[in-house]
C-alpha cells in the first residue's frame, strides 16, 4: 500500500501539467480531465484509508521514500511521504472536497473562455496541499507551502483584468511571504540544533532541547501559520481574496490553503508542548483572532466577505484548540474537518445565489430568495445551523468541545479563554442569522435598488450618481452546483455526531496528537447550556435588528465600532501606517544616512587626499636650489633629534 502514497500526489500534478501545457486543444474537456483526476486522488485516498482502519492503532503509519533530492554528507533530504491518522484525515478531506468543488466549478465557469486554465490551476493547488500534509520531514513540506502560496496567487488573481482581483492577489502573495520568512528560519534552526528536518527525529529530541530554542523554534512555525491562516497580525489578505473566483473562496477557505497552519501547529505538537511560552502566544492569537474576525463579518454587506470573517473567527478556533496542547490539538482538527463540510456548502450557497442574481454581492440588494432557490436555501440553512453551533449538527460538537477545552485549561486563564469562546459563539450566532435574514427572508430588495457611490459604498448616493439598477431574475443553479451542496450539507449534519460516537474521532488521532483531559472547571453539560444560551440571544438581536425590521437598501452610518469593522477593524490603514509609512520613512532615513555619512565620509576622504597632494605638488617646483635647502634642513633635523636623544 506504500507505493500508493505518490498517487496521491501524482494524479492532480499531472492534471496541472497537462491543462497547463496542453494549450486550447483541450479547453472542451479540460473541465472534465481535471475534475476526474481530482476524484481519483480522492478514490486513492479511500483505498489507502480502508487499507488503514485495517491494522492496528500503533501500525497505521505508512511511509513512501521516492528519492534523495539532496544527499550530501551532513545534509540528507529526501522525497519521501508519510500517512499517518492525522495526515490521512486531511488527504480524505482535501480530495474530497475538492473533488466536490472541482464539480461546482464545471457549472459554475461554464461561460469562462480560460476554463481549462482554471481547472488546471485547481489540480495544481490540490497536488501542492497534498504534498505539504503527507510530506515526511519540514523541508519537503515548504515545497508544498510554497507551492499552495503560488497556486493561490494564480487563483485570487484569475480574472486578472479586474484591476481589484489583481491587487488581491499581489496583497496575498506578498502577506503570506511574510509568513514563509518564519517556516524557513524555523527549519534553520531545526538544522542546527537537531541535524535534520525529517518529523520524527525532530520530534523525538524536542524532550531533550533546552525551551529557549524549542520557543524560538515555535514562535518561528507561529509566524507561518498565522500567514497561510490568516491570523492576527497576518490576517488582512483574507477579505480581499474574495475577489477570486467563488470556487476559489471555498477550496481556499475550507478544506485547503487556510487550514495549512493548524496543521502545522498540530504536527508540531511536541516542539511546542516543550516551549509553553510558544504555546501561550498560539493561543492568545487564536483567542484575538477569534473575536476579530467574528467582529469584521458582523458589518460586512458583500456576503462573500461575510463568510470570510468568519473562517477567520473559525480558524481563530482552531488556533486556539491547538494552543492548548494535548488538551486541544484532537478537537482543534475535528472542527478543522467539520468546518472544511459546512465553510465549503456556505461559500458554494453564496455563489449560487450570485450565480441567480448576477453576479450581486450585496446581501442588501438581496432578500426574499428562499422561494426562488429552494434548494440553495435548504443547503446554505444546513451549513449556517451546523456553524452557529444547532443542537445535533456538525459545528454543535466540534465548536463546543473547544469551549469545554478552552476552560479545561484551568485555572484564570481557562476562565478568560472559555469567556472568550462563548462570546465569540455569540458573535457567531448574530452575524450568521444576520446573513440568512438579509439573503432569504424578508422584502425582495433587488426588485428596486439604488446603486451606491464609487467612492463611499457605505453611504447613500446623491441624485445625480444614481444610475439605473439592472432587476436580476433569481433561480436555482444547475445540478452541477446544487449536487455538491448537497453532499456537503450532509456532512454539516452529520459529521459531528458521526465523530462523537464513542470518541471515535478521539481514538483515530490519539495515537498521532495524544489527549489530555485537563482540569475542567465546570462540566461538559453546563458548557453546553451555556453556549445554547448565548446561541440564542445572538439569534435574538439578528432577528430583532434583520428579520422584525425592514433592512435598508443602503447601510446607515452606523456606530464608530460598525464603521470600523467595514474598514476589517482598520487592518489595512494600520499596515499602511506602521508598514508601508513606516518602510518609507526607513528607507528616506537609509537614504540621508547614505548620503551624509557614508557617501560624507568616502567623498571626504578623496577631497582631502586630493586637497594633500595639491598642497605636496607645490614642493615639487623643479628648482636645484630648492631641492638642495630642502635637503640640507631634513638633514639638520635628524642631526639635532640624534644629539637630542642621547642628551636625554
């Protein structure tokens, strides 16, 4: 079964390279040639997992050498792949998925003349995640980090004569370097203090390294994390990513590229199980992150965008789980997974209603529309119940069992961090219902619209920058969509529960992240009467605010918190003033620096050598006489220090 680990890997690889180099004699079935290599990673995946669930717990982890790709003495890197319960949760997850979205998108980019392009850059994404999650050492999964960094800017950036999808692009590729700075000085560090970069040897030592390299170490795999997971302070390209393809929005939000830092905190466990100062700043980014996010999707109108804040506030979750150690890290993947069901339906809903109301964004021009597209309604109602945390659904158990965690923790941190989860569950409940009330309930607004200024989207237009609104004509999307909204409503209703079953989910890792307990505070149950709590008074103000009042055509100013968080909490201005002013001011102080002092000093120099030999030259005036004084006073001045000195 080893030898079908490259499989994995190889189909969708192949799929890029052939769409990619194929030119336009493939464009009729591009489409199709990708989406079918993509599901046969995912049969291979099945294959491999079935082959997995039949050994025992302690002898499920396979492992594939292909070559060395850099053997040299005291520096061995090879090619090889490693499936393990935690990596094969993700490989079933990303082909899955994103065999799912591969279908979608058939429907969805029918009328797109680069369509063949586009599959191909989706197979190249899914060949670039898969390597990072099965890679056996570090170095080999930068290459897929790196590679899920290029595949996305391709992506974001598709319709790239849309000058917004452009920048947004430039904006993710560029944010997510920064990240990518802290993986490569993580794994230098690995180098020089374990001697290798392959997972086991390095987290075998990690017990027996001092906790200021193991923190170093940690702090450096955070950095990366919170650049491909968009986390505080790494987390402005998310919003704007938006501005790919919807497809985009749900392959990247959901089962792939942001989900890359949980996994790396995950299957990093030991290192940070030994630095707990690393840990603490996992979780306070989690725990910021959280409420950020969940904050930013509250004012956001573009429904898109919405959904964006709130895979940051989800991943936020994560974050935080993972920070927790051995007490988070197995609830920190199911919610991973769970999420990647009902994030992936939520993101697949918002572009079948865009695809029955032309390409609108604006859930203010929406309303109404569940009895135009029933089966977009009952689907993107299946992911917002498991995301808000509805009894018996996907988020109810994964989303919950990170509160009890978080309060497990124990003592005043645990209570801060619980306190921290239930609000952001409460958040989560408002701007949820917020965007079900605007998009499917209500008066049908895009009958008659007003179309906003340019120049303030927030603000009502004046008179004379009105222009006429095109009605749209909602309907249901085509069964090319629709199916793989359903499927993955299924998930959001029962993945959960599925997982929960005599903590199957649990054993399944276990072996891989181990469990910890911890020391809960309060019981399972109580946790639980308290997120219904909060759950339902966030539904109740969306409801009093969204569903008893009329929603306006046109936002209203609102408070300097709303006003704020359309601006994503001020993310942009404040990289703009600390980054982008700070950097111009740096480089304007690098420049005076250069040309007072050192080009001071250089030019300096040649002047006054220049200004020396001048003043010498004149001595040399080709005059015997001159020459002759000039020597008889050297010589009396040696005569006079030699006496001199031997009177001393």
């Amino acid at each position: 079964m080893e030898n079908l680990i490259a499989l994995l890997v190889a189909a969708p690889l192949l799929g890029a390279a052939v769409l990619l180099c194929g030119g336009r004699r493939l464009d009729r079935v591009g489409h199709w040639l990708g989406t079918a290599l993509a599901g046969a990673s995912f049969v291979v995946a099945v294959v491999l997992f079935a082959d997995m669930l039949g050994r025992s717990a302690d002898d499920r982890a396979l492992h594939q050498k292909l070559f060395s790709w850099i053997p040299v003495e005291g520096f061995q890197a090879d090619v090889a792949f490693q499936l393990d319960q935690l990596s094969m949760t993700f490989v079933l997850l990303i082909t899955g998925v994103g065999t799912l979205i591969h279908i979608y998108s058939i429907g969805y980019m029918e009328h797109d003349e680069r369509r063949r392009r586009f599959f191909g850059y989706l197979n190249l994404f899914l060949a670039a995640m898969l390597i990072l999650v099965i890679a056996d050492n570090y170095l080999l999964l930068y290459v897929g980090w790196e590679g899920v960094g290029l595949a996305s800017y391709l992506l974001i950036g598709f319709w790239q004569h849309k000058p917004s999808a452009a920048t947004a692009a430039k904006k993710a590729f560029l944010v997510n370097r920064v990240g990518d700075m802290g993986l490569s000085i993580a794994i230098m560090l690995m180098f020089t203090t374990f001697g290798t970069f392959a997972f086991g040897p390095v987290l075998e030592a990690s017990g027996e390294t001092s906790e200021g390299k193991l923190t170093a170490i940690g702090l450096m795999l955070l950095l990366a994390a919170c650049g491909k997971s968009a986390q505080v302070p790494l987390q402005s390209w998310l919003g704007d990513a938006m501005e790919g393809p919807t497809p985009v929005s749900a392959l990247i939000h959901a089962a792939t590229m942001v989900t890359a830092g949980v996994y790396l905190i995950v299957r990093s466990g030991a290192i940070f199980n030994g630095a707990p100062d690393a840990q603490l700043v996992v979780v306070v980014v989690g725990a910021v992150t959280l409420l950020f996010g969940a904050i930013v999707g509250c004012a956001k109108d573009d429904i898109k965008k919405a959904l964006a804040g709130s895979t940051m506030s989800q991943i936020g979750y994560m974050i935080l789980a993972a920070g927790l150690g051995p007490i988070g890290y197995v609830f920190a993947i199911m919610h991973l997974v769970t999420h990647g069901f009902f994030k992936a339906g939520l993101f697949l809903g918002a572009g079948s209603v865009m695809h029955g109301m032309n390409d609108e964004v604006d859930m203010r021009r929406y309303g109404g529309l569940r009895k135009y597209m029933p089966v977009t309604f009952v689907t993107f109602g299946l992911g917002y119940l498991a995301i808000i945390g509805f009894p018996g659904l996907s988020g109810f158990f994964s989303k919950d069992k990170i509160i009890e965690a978080a309060f497990a923790k124990g003592g005043t941190e645990g209570w801060i961090l619980g306190a921290v989860t239930l609000l952001g569950a409460a958040i989560t409940a408002f701007y949820m219902t917020r965007v079900m009330l605007m998009t499917f309930f209500g008066e049908e607004r895009w009958r008659s619209a007003p179309t906003p200024s340019p120049a303030a989207p927030d603000v009502e237009p004046a008179a004379e920058t009105r222009g006429e609104y095109s009605v749209p004509h909602p309907h249901e999307s085509p069964k090319s969509m629709t199916i793989p909204m359903i499927v993955l409503a299924f998930g959001s209703v029962f993945a959960g529960g599925f997982f929960s079953i005599g903590d199957r989910f649990l054993h399944w890792l276990e072996p891989v992240t181990g469990h910890s307990h911890g020391d809960a505070p309060v019981s399972a149950t109580t946790v639980t009467a308290a997120t219904m709590v909060v759950l339902v008074i966030g539904v109740a103000i969306a409801w009093a605010m969204y569903g008893r009042k009329a929603v306006p055509a046109v936002a209203p100013r609102g408070s300097l918190l709303t006003r704020a968080a359309r601006r994503d909490l001020l993310q942009d201005d404040f990289n703009h003033v600390v980054l982008v002013r700070g950097g111009e001011h740096l480089t304007r102080s690098l420049v005076y620096v250069d040309h007072s002092l050192v080009d001071g000093v250089v030019n300096g120099t040649a002047a006054s050598m220049g200004g020396l030999s001048g003043r010498l030259r004149k001595l040399q005036n080709g005059y015997a006489r001159t020459y002759a004084v000039s020597m008889f006073g050297g010589t009396a001045v040696v005569i006079a220090a030699t006496l001199l000195m031997r009177a001393v």
